[in-house]
C-alpha cells in the first residue's frame, strides 16, 4: 500500500538545514576540567570572557557528589563525611525536651478544642 506523501516528513520545498538564524547566536566558550577523587572528570562551559577569578576552583561531581578540582593528581578531599540525617533528627537539633513537650500539648489542645467544636 503506497502512501503519497513527502520522503521526508515535516519539511518544506526550499527548507535549508538549521542554523544559528533559527537556534539562535552562539557565544563564544572555554571548557575546563575539573576532577574528583574517585576520578570522574566533569568538563563544564564557561563564557570565554569571563574573568580568570569568577571561573570556581572546585564543582561538585554529578556521579559521586564529591567535590572536584582542576589538577587531576591533587584533586581535594572530602572535608567531613555527614551520614543522612532524618527530619526527626532536624527538628531534636533545633527543640529541646521542654520545648517539644510545650508544642505538644498546644497542638493537642487545638486538635482537642476543635474535635469538640465540630461534633458539636
């Protein structure tokens, strides 16, 4: 069964292949590389004139979340290792005994206040 359309679909008669007038102007830019200590090298674009000072001495690795350097022997070390915190955990840091005790008790009171106020 034939079918009579264009051997290339979606195009026009003339179309010439896409270019910086259709996607847009390209700036100019510099590639670095930067390493981790696992190895993994990331290779960001920066604008090519931007100053020496603003480009980061470290970035964080995609693959592993270690941070990374730009010499590939020296690459830095991972300052201080933090296991996963819970929210609980959060909350214990920033409330004391009493203070959660209190906060408690007030929300009971409201949950208790209008639990009456509505089967009432």
């Amino acid at each position: 069964m034939a079918s009579g359309g264009s051997a290339i679909r979606g195009s026009r008669v003339g179309a010439g292949p896409m270019g910086e007038q259709d996607r847009g102007f390209h700036a100019d830019r510099i590639q670095i590389s930067y390493w981790c200590a696992n190895g993994h090298e990331l290779k960001p674009y920066f604008l090519a004139t931007i100053e020496a000072e603003e480009i980061p001495e470290q970035f964080d690795c995609p693959n592993c979340g270690f941070p990374a350097g730009r010499d590939k022997e020296n690459p830095p070390s991972v300052s201080k290792l933090e296991p996963y915190k819970t929210h609980l955990a959060y909350v214990k840091e920033r409330r004391t005994e009493q203070e959660a005790a209190t906060l408690l008790d007030e929300a009971l009171a409201q949950l208790r206040s209008r639990r009456g106020r509505t089967s009432a």
